[in-house]
C-alpha cells in the first residue's frame, strides 16, 4: 500500500523508514488508537480508533481531526480521544449485535406469490 504512488500529489516519504513504520504499527495495535501529528500536512493533527465486527475484526476506523494551532496535543488525546474510544466502541457493540441477530432464509419461490 504505502509503495503506491499518492493521489493527493502529497510526496510519498513520511519521515520513516519501513521498519521504523511496522514498530508504529505494533505499537498502534497494542495501545487502540493511532495519531497523525502534522504527518499527513502541516497544521493538521488526527487521533483515528478501530471499529470492529462482532468477531473483532476491524472494518472501519473513525477520527477526529484539528487544526494543530487551534487544538494542542494534550487536548486532543486527553478530551477528545475518550469520546471517540467510547463511540467507536458503541458503534462495534451495535455493529456485533446486528451480525448476532436471527436471521430467516426467505425462499425466492414461496415469496413470489
């Protein structure tokens, strides 16, 4: 994935080799949520959290995303972090009782009629 060339015509290096990125990784899963401090541009800071199904398999991820003059690192982690920790896990309750749901089999025949 991150060999492919960017659509954004963003310069593809972000400052880290690739054993330095799949140490971020392991340290990303390990604590739940990952943070983009101006990596992605300048001025721009993002804390990002899994959403997953109800056998733990990340589908989605949710972020918050600030201006980095307007919202310190503190801010973000400390306020609003939480917030997101607990609706990505709400949203992976809900998603987890959806898929546990009874589900009927309609025969396509018997329902034309």
């Amino acid at each position: 994935m991150l060999a492919e060339p960017s659509r954004s015509g963003l310069p593809a290096y972000i400052g880290r080799t690739a054993e330095q990125l799949a140490e971020e990784l392991v340290s990303v899963r390990a604590r739940g949520w990952a943070l983009a401090d101006e990596e992605l541009a300048p001025g721009v800071r993002s804390v990002a959290v899994p959403v997953r199904d109800g056998e733990g398999v990340v589908r989605a991820a949710m972020n918050v995303t600030v201006h980095a003059a307007e919202t310190s690192l503190d801010t973000l982690l400390d306020d609003h972090l939480p917030h997101l920790l607990r609706t990505a896990g709400d949203v992976s309750a809900d998603w987890a009782r959806w898929q546990s749901r009874p589900r009927a089999e309609v025969d396509a025949d018997s329902s034309a009629g």
